[in-house]
C-alpha cells in the first residue's frame, strides 16, 4: 500500500475520485466488509446508459450534466462521437482535463485526520479520450450554442441544484428524437442546496398530500419523453480511512419518442 501523506487536496474531490476510479483499491481493502458491487456505480451506470441507446437516433453526442470527474462521461465515449462533460467545480473539471490530456493521474483518499493516500486513475487504452471535452458551467445556464444530443444524462445532481424542476424542464429541448435522457438521483433533498419551495418532494402538500422526487420527476419528464426503465444502483464514498457513506441512486431512463410528446 502507498505511504500517507500530510493532506493537501479538497475532500470532495478525493471523495469522487475514490469514487470514481479508486474502487480496486477500495474494494481489495475493505472486502470483507463491503460488498464489491457499492464500489461498481460508474462502470453500472454507463453499462446501462449504453445499453439504452437507441440506434433509431442518429445523433452521436452524448452530455454529462454534472459530469463530477468524468468517470461516467470517459465511458460514453465508446459508442458516442462527441461526449461533453460540463461541472460547476473547477477542482472537478481540471482533474477530467487531466485524465483527458494524460490518461492518468494521481488522485487522493482521505484517511485519518489530516493524511491522505495516493492512488493512481487510468483511463483504459479502449477509450479515445480525444472524443471527450469538459466545460466549466452551470446546469441552470448551459451554453446557447451547446446544440442537441442522443444522451443525456444527470447522475446524482438534481438534489443539489438551486432550481431542479427548470432544469429537468430544459432536458428535453436538449435531446433528438429517440435519444435517451438518464436521471439518477437519491432524492436527499436538503436546504443547503435546494430552497424548500424548489423540492421536488420530501414533503406534506398544501392541500395534506405527500409529495415524493420520484412522481415529481416522472411528472415533469412524462410531457415530452417515455420512462422505459427505472432501476437501483447503489455506492459508496470513501470520507475517511474507516468511514463511509452509502447511497442508493434511482435511475429513471427516458427516451424522447414521437408518441410520448403530448
Ligand atoms: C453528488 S455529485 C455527483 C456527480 C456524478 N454525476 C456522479 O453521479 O458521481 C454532484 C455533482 O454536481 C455538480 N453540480 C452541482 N451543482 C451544479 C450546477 N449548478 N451546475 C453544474 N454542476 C453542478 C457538483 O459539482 C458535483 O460534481
């Protein structure tokens, strides 16, 4: 195992780092504890992205909307022409530079107190990193010029946006005909990122009715697009040398079909 270090790196960026690409190191260690596959959301989540196109869509540009850094976004670029990946978190974006630019680069996890570890995250030879660019940016304000896509997806951010429902609202302008439009999200909502009066659930109505992220969603989206799958996967970020958070993402894949747009 690599020495420990004094730490030097933002903890959200060792968090989905870790995340993202340290799960050999993380599930050889803590094996006996964890089950392998809390450590499998990225290569889970693209499986399945993947697995849902459409090839009725001709559009090969797929959109990472909150991209973090860029496991999920790297992944697409086996079937898709053009991926772009977009953050809010210039520590996130400069990392998918990185990996882009190098296929590989250090990254950290947080241990005790003030240490941290090395590791390593590589970008298998497989993927043509040159199809993969990343933006700095906001999802409540994407670039006018961004055009449109046959993927787009939105892993674990709507919770975390000051504005959900505009967002989701702009995610089908965005798509062609047949492309598919993955959102997956554990519905935390909190008041650290969300005004309450922007939750999509999470709470009791006006008129004494539950309100649940979930149905909201599926409310917004059904408009334009189809639900054709809606599955679990779950994951874990590493906080510290022996802490852990574990997570489980609802996904709902849609596809934006003629018959669905009312
Ligand atoms: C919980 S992380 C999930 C990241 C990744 N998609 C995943 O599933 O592992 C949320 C991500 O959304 C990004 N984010 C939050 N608000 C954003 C905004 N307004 N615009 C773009 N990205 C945002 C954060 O920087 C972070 O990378």
């Amino acid at each position: 195992m690599e020495p420990l270090y004094a730490k030097k790196h933002s903890g959200w960026l060792n968090h989905f780092a870790g995340m993202h690409y340290g799960s050999r190191y993380l599930q050889t260690r803590w094996s006996k504890f964890l089950q392998p596959e809390n450590f499998e959301y990225v290569p889970k989540l693209s499986k399945l992205l993947l697995g849902a196109v459409d090839e009725a869509c001709t559009n090969k540009r797929a959109l990472d909307l909150g991209c973090c850094v860029g496991g999920v976004t790297f992944n697409l670029a086996e079937k898709f022409d053009e991926v772009i990946g977009l953050d809010i978190n210039k520590g996130f974006i400069e990392l998918c530079d990185a990996l882009k630019e190098n296929g590989k680069a250090k990254i950290y996890s947080c241990e005790e107190g003030e240490l941290e570890r090395e590791m390593m995250a590589e970008i298998p030879d497989s993927i043509d990193r040159s199809r993969c660019s990343f933006i700095l940016g906001d999802v409540h304000a994407l670039p006018s010029d961004i055009g449109t896509f046959g993927c787009v997806v939105m892993s674990n951010v709507i919770d975390r946006l000051e504005n959900p429902m505009k967002v989701l609202k702009s995610l089908p302008s965005l798509l062609d005909e047949n492309g598919i439009c993955v959102i997956g999200s554990p519905n935390n909502f909190l008041e650290d990122f969300t005004p309450k009066e922007n939750w999509l659930g999470g709470y009791v109505n006006q008129d004494g009715q539950v309100v649940e992220a979930t149905n909201s969603i599926k409310e917004i989206l059904s408009d334009q697009m189809e639900l054709i799958q809606t599955v679990e996967i779950p994951f874990v970020l590493q906080y510290r040398s022996r802490a852990f958070e574990l997570v489980i993402s609802e996904i709902q894949v849609w596809k934006k079909s003629p018959k669905a747009i009312k």
